[in-house]
C-alpha cells in the first residue's frame, strides 16, 4: 500500500502507492494514516487518491479530509495537476494551503519530499 521514503534527516515519508485507495471522507484519511507504520506523519497521495468530490469546495468534504490530518498533526503532499480547475476559490485554496505547508498541492514527487523534509 505504501512505499516509504527516508529522507536525511531522519524523517520518513510515507508513499500511497495502491491506486484503488479513494479517499472520499475523513474516515478513509484516518484509515490512511493509522494504516501506515507507527510513527509516520509525513504522506504523499496523488489526485487520484482523492473523490472527485474532494475538489468541489462547497461539498465540505476537503475541509472535513484536510481537518483529520491537520488534527492528528500529519503532513500532506497531494500531487498532480491542478492547473485544469478554473474556480478562483479552489486555486486560492490551493495557493493558502501550499503556503501553510501542512498540505500542499504540488506537481511532483521531488518537490514533495523537498517540501516535507523541513
């Protein structure tokens, strides 16, 4: 389910690789996160992993998601490409989010381990 990724300082990051995985709402965040070995609060998802659902701000249901890992203190990398979605909310959630750094929407599987290995 998972390929694990150790970075040098020690920290590991933990790789969704199951492209079956959908995670359509908070309980399938948690799932994810307690499913992985004990410890790890650094993941790596991509679109896919995500309900479509997901990126309809108004479903709540990236809200409920995004609240689990921030919650437990889990650090999120969601990669893909997000440059098709044309809602200015989305987008300036997906700016705000990266900003933060507790989530973040990137492109690629570097510069998300780059990004959670601070």
């Amino acid at each position: 389910m998972f390929k694990y990724h150790s970075l040098n300082n020690n920290l590991v990051v933990a790789e969704l690789i199951d492209e079956s995985f959908v995670i359509k709402d908070s309980q399938d965040a948690i799932d994810l996160f307690t499913s992985s070995n004990e410890g790890c609060n650094r993941f790596i998802i991509y679109k896919k992993n995500l309900h479509d659902d997901f990126f309809n701000l108004g479903s709540g249901i990236a809200g409920d998601i995004l609240q689990k890992f921030s919650n437990y203190r889990v650090r999120l990398a969601i990669i893909g490409d997000f440059s098709g979605f044309k809602s200015k909310n989305l987008n300036d959630f997906f700016r705000e989010s990266n900003r933060m750094g507790c989530i973040l929407f990137l492109n690629d599987i570097e510069e998300a381990l780059a990004r959670l290995g601070k």
